[in-house]
C-alpha cells in the first residue's frame, strides 16, 4: 500500500470515529454526524481527516475531561479541539515556549 493510499484510509477511519461519538453524543444519524463534523472542519479551516484526528486525540489525552463528565460535555472537549495546525493546541504535558 502506498503511503498516500495508506494515509486516506487513516483519514478514512478517524473520520468514522469521529462521527459515531457525534452520533452517539447528540443522538443524530450519520449525515447529521458528518456535517457536524464538515462545519467543524470548515470553522477551522482544515480538512474533515484533520477535525476528526483532533477531536480523537482531544478525547484520549492523557487526564482529559474526568469521570463525571458527560458524553455530550466529552464530545464539545472534542470539537474546541479543532483548530488550524498554526492554533493546535499543545500535547498534554508537552513543554511551552
């Protein structure tokens, strides 16, 4: 597999992530899903594989969000997460300059 066929199945599969928390967490279908997901993207300025790899690492990061969190609260975490590259923010724990 190339590394360009391999890197769209990558953005293929955080894409599908992405949308089934949506999904779950506004109980929508999965057109709705995507174009929560699509105007993230847009808002951002950045393509829907990139929103939805930012949303996905938002939500695993190490002592993000905590226990009494809801499903709802964890997905809005995750869309705040969706930012031009130049705006990311940084990586738990990373150091700042």
């Amino acid at each position: 597999m190339s590394s360009m066929n391999r890197d769209n199945v990558i953005g293929q599969v955080a894409i599908e992530r992405a949308k089934c928390i949506i999904a779950v967490a506004r109980d929508v279908q999965d057109d709705e899903a995507r174009q929560v997901l699509r105007d993230a993207a847009s808002d951002a300025h950045v393509p829907e594989s990139i929103a939805a790899a930012q949303i996905m690492t938002a939500l695993q990061a190490d002592g993000a969000g905590d226990e009494a969190e809801t499903t709802v609260e964890m997905l809005e975490r995750g869309l705040t997460a969706v930012r031009p590259p130049d705006q990311a923010l940084p990586a738990p724990g990373a150091a700042t300059v």
